[in-house]
C-alpha cells in the first residue's frame, strides 16, 4: 500500500527526549515505561517500549528519540500509552530507536 502525501503529512513524527524509565513487569512482551518530553507546545507524554534487548534504562535517561505524537491513546494493561516510539526492528525482534545525531530541540517535528 502506496501513502500519498497528503497522508503522510498527518503523522506528526516529533524529538523528545526520555525523562524517566520504569519496568514494565505487566508487559506480555518485556517493556519499558517511558516519559518524554516533547517541548513546550506538546508537553510529556507517556508510552511502553519492547527496547529491553538492546538498552539499560540508565542507558535511556536524557536520550533523544523520534515518536509520533498524534496517535490516538492506546490502553495497556493498567497504562495509558499516549504516543509511539519510533525504531528498526532486527530479526531477533530487537529494535534499535530512532534518534537524531546532535541534540536538537524537543517537539521538532520530522518531515
């Protein structure tokens, strides 16, 4: 299936950066919990990750990622994901995050 861009267009793909990093110990696959702050206008929002292979939660304190933020809510369990971190995903099912390569402003949108 082909997007035109117009479509593309509505995914607001956003940097923010990791706050804070929990367990996810109710995660049917092992998951972190994570809050990011995407700036001013966007705010923290919060959302799990299956990135328990390839990273420490120390490892992603004051790390950017790249998300999309305009997502509907998602229910997870007792947790409310409010955005999706974007990443590659490797045979093994790890996936390795999206990142910029210098610090950039959080709530950058990605175009």
């Amino acid at each position: 299936m082909n997007l035109n861009w117009t479509e593309f267009e509505k995914v607001e793909m956003r940097v923010g950066t990791i706050l804070e990093v929990n367990d996810f110990p109710e995660a049917r696959k092992p998951a972190y919990q994570l809050t990011i702050d995407f700036g001013f206008n966007i705010g923290i929002r919060k959302t799990s990750a299956q990135i328990t292979k390839r990273y420490k939660k120390e490892e992603l304190v004051n790390r950017q990622i790249i998300a999309v933020v305009n997502f509907p809510k998602k229910q997870i369990g007792k947790f409310m994901s409010e955005c999706l971190v974007l990443g590659a995903v490797g045979e093994e099912g790890d996936v390795i995050l999206l990142a910029p390569d210098f610090p950039i402003e959080n709530g950058l949108r990605i175009g």
